[in-house]
C-alpha cells in the first residue's frame, strides 16, 4: 500500500510540472496575460485568475 501512495504522489507531481511546462510555453495563447511581457508575472495573473 505505502508504494502505491509513492507512486501516486509521482504521477500526480510529474502531471502538475508537465501541465505546469505547458502552461508556460503557451503563455501568449491566453488573451486574458497576452499583453504582460514578463512570463513570472504572467503566468501568476492566469494562475491568480484560474485559482480565483
């Protein structure tokens, strides 16, 4: 059982950084952070926005 909660936490982990990777990359396709040069500071307002 304890290895499939480590496996659990992995995937979990490894799915937010992919997700997290994408995130970024694609910063300009989101209208709402497209105008904001810095990528930190974008990608703060959309999760702001998105955590809202």
């Amino acid at each position: 059982m304890k290895q499939v909660r480590i496996w659990t936490r992995r995937v979990s982990l490894a799915i937010f950084a992919v997700s997290a990777i994408y995130v970024v990359t694609h910063l300009n396709d989101y209208p709402e952070v497209s105008h904001i040069e810095s990528k930190t500071e974008a990608f703060a307002v959309l999760m702001f926005k998105v955590l809202r």
